[in-house]
C-alpha cells in the first residue's frame, strides 16, 4: 500500500548553527544512535516518515545536549508519535 510506512528520515544540526540540516535516510529501526556529535551541545532534531506517496510533514523539534560521548539515542517513541 502506498500509505504504508516504509522508513524515516532523521534531521539534525546544532541548534544555533547557520548550517544545513545532516540527513540519515532509511531508518526502519525502533531506536536510533546519532553518533559523531560534539559533546556538551545543542542539537535540533526532526524526524519524517516516508511512505510509497513520498515524505510526510516533519515532527515537532526536539531540542537535546549531548553528553561527553557525543551521540544521542533516538528512540521509537519520538519516531512514532512526535
């Protein structure tokens, strides 16, 4: 079915950066680790679904700071419902 859910798409960036969003395509996973972050900083993230009739609207911003590793874990429930 072309509404079916295929896979998501995760957007970030630094909060405050005057930069392109990063994409990672082709989620199908319940969680997510974004890895490669810089510690102790603000990240916007978005995530969008997309099905056989293209990509949906993107989900509300959420607004996390990395730890010391640098990654955030992204997990279902922000994927389903935001």
């Amino acid at each position: 079915m072309p509404n079916d859910l295929q896979y998501y798409i995760i957007q970030y960036k630094p909060r405050l950066a005057n930069q392109a969003y990063t994409e990672i395509s082709g989620v199908i996973t319940q969680y997510y680790t974004v890895r490669n972050l810089s510690p102790y900083t603000e990240y916007e993230f978005y995530v969008i679904g997309v099905n056989g009739l293209g990509r949906g609207p993107p989900s509300s911003a959420a607004i996390v700071t990395t730890g010391e590793t640098g990654e955030w874990l992204v997990a279902k429930a922000f994927l389903v419902l935001s």
